[in-house]
C-alpha cells in the first residue's frame, strides 16, 4: 500500500481537479514502483489564515507519501519527479509552491533532531 496525504491552502486545488490530481499519482506509483500496487490519497485543507510563509500567506501544498520499504533512490526520484510535474501540468501550480516526498512504510522519524 502507498498512502499520501496533500496538506494544500483552503481554495488553492479546488475539488473539480483533485480526482486528476490522484489519477496522476496513482500512475506516477505505478510507473515508477511498479503497477500492482494499492494507492491511497487522503486531502487536507488548511483554513484561509492558518498557514503562512515568510509572512504571507502561504500557497504551498504539501504532497506527503509513505511507500513499501526498499525501493532505490532512482525509483525514488522519478516517483517524485513524475508526481511533481503533475501536479505543476494538471493544477497550474509552481515549482516552488509544491514540496513533495516519499518515506519509506517503516521509517518512524526516531532520533531526528528537530
């Protein structure tokens, strides 16, 4: 199973686009991990004045995945390379406004210092 969670600013991926936004995704998984793969995409929606960058108000999406433990960073890479650039084609986005990542199932974030 590969779980992702997109943190987006209230209004900023309207509904309309975000069955294309997680057809991407489910391609991009299957491409670059392989194609019998589950894909599960959850959305959270920060409210208008809760969330901020450099002062303003922020317009940055989080796209946040957890995928089976041992893929190499080359499948890595091009799973966040082809979710990235999807997500920029299909919602009009920036580069800069989106941060994407891949965690391996079983990395629990122990011992990082934050």
């Amino acid at each position: 199973m590969i779980e992702f969670l997109c943190t987006v600013p209230a209004g900023q991926i309207p509904p309309a686009i975000r069955g294309t936004l997680v057809r991407a995704i489910e391609q991009a998984c299957g491409e670059a991990l392989g194609p019998d793969l589950q894909v599960k995409v959850d959305w959270i929606d920060v409210p208008k004045g809760f969330g901020f960058r450099g002062g303003e108000p922020s317009k940055t999406s989080l796209v946040r995945g957890k995928i089976p433990d041992g893929y190499d960073s080359e499948a890595r890479n091009r799973l966040l390379r082809e979710v990235g650039d999807a997500w920029c084609r299909i919602s009009g986005g920036k580069e800069d406004e989106l941060i994407v990542s891949a965690r391996d199932r079983s990395w629990t974030g122990a011992g990082v210092a934050l």
